[in-house]
C-alpha cells in the first residue's frame, strides 16, 4: 500500500517536472508573439522633390518685355535750290530742253502719233487722243522748269546741286531738276510716263 503511493507520487513528481520544462522552453516563443502579434511601424518613406528645370532663359532680351525694336525711319532728304544767276539759270535750263527736244525729235521720227514743238522756251509735245498733250516751259522769274501732265498734273521744278559737301571733290557738283514736294526728278516722270531715259547717250540711242 505504501509502495503504492510512493509510486504514484513519483510519477506526478516526473509528470510536474516535464510540464514545468515544457512551459520553460514554450517562453521565448510567447515573449517573442507581442512582437509578431504587434510589428513595430516602419518609418515612412521619404518623398523625392522634383525641381522642375526652367529651359527659358533668365536673360532679358535688348528691349523691355523682349518687344521687338521698332524701325528707325529714315528722315527724307532735304532738297533746296541751287542758289544760281540768273543767267546760270538760263543756261542749264536751255541746255536740258534742247537735250530734252533732241530725244523727242527722235520719238517723233519713229511714232506717227507723236508731234514736238518748241518756240520761246516753251515745248510742247502731243502723244495722241489716247494720251494728251505734255507742256514743259521756263519759268524765269521763279528759276524753275514748269511742267503739265495729261497724266498726272501741273509740277514745278527747281534745279537742284548734288555734291559740293565738305567730302566732294571740288567741280564734282551735278544738278537736275526736282520736284521739291516728293523729291521726284523731271527725268523720273518722263521716263515713267514717256519712256524717254537719260541715262543712255545719244550715241547709243541712235546705235
């Protein structure tokens, strides 16, 4: 009987002692399931800033608000008279319609509907019905040349000296007559509106 419970008390002893020991080796497990039941946050990810990159330049252009210059205008040349005699203003200005009748005289040789006159520093020429008839005169009191246009209208021009500047060379000087209101030449208008061009000599006009 005794045995018996020695016995007994032996094997629940032995039983105690492996569940104490199985309970020991079960604690770091149960320590560690906080940490796996509650993981620790993680630490934000840091955003990347992006710098956005400007391709202008910071440069300001000539002009304020980069506008475009305006152009510069050119002031229109200032013509004035030759300050001629007036016996100067006799001889160029009968030189230039004699000039000036000799290209006619060939207009009229080679045109029927062409008719030149020219009597006491007047010169008149007739183009035809179709066209009207031009009237170049002196002017002496006033030393201009006067003309009227079927064309275009009456217009007076003055003789004009080109040259004679600080930089010209001296007896250098040309004149022609101008149109002082638009700066136009005589020989423009009647090579616009006869066809009669000054720029060719004689010589070469007759070749």
């Amino acid at each position: 009987m005794a045995r018996a419970s020695a016995s007994k008390l032996a094997r629940a002893a032995c039983t105690g002692l492996q569940t104490a020991r199985v309970a020991r080796a079960a604690l770091p497990s149960i320590t560690a399931a906080p940490a796996l039941l509650h993981p620790a946050p993680s630490l934000p990810t840091p955003l990347t800033t992006r710098r956005s990159i400007s391709i202008s330049s910071g440069r300001k252009g000539i002009t304020p608000d980069d506008k475009a210059p305006k152009p510069v205008e050119t002031p229109p040349v200032t013509r004035t008279p030759a300050d001629i005699s007036e016996g100067e203003y006799h001889a160029v200005a009968d030189e230039y319609l004699e000039k000036l009748l000799t290209r006619l005289e060939q207009l009229q040789d080679a045109r029927e509907d062409v008719d030149v006159e020219y009597s006491a520093g007047v010169l008149t020429l007739s183009l035809g019905a179709d066209v009207g008839t031009y009237v170049i005169n002196k002017q002496p009191p006033n030393k201009q040349i006067w003309l009227s246009s079927p064309q275009t209208g009456p217009k007076r021009y003055d003789y004009v000296v080109f040259g004679e500047g600080q930089h010209e060379k001296q007896d250098t000087a040309t004149g022609d007559w101008v149109y002082l209101r638009d700066g136009s030449t005589l020989n423009d208008l009647l090579k616009d509106e006869i066809g009669i061009d000054f720029s060719v000599s004689d010589a070469e006009l007759g070749s």
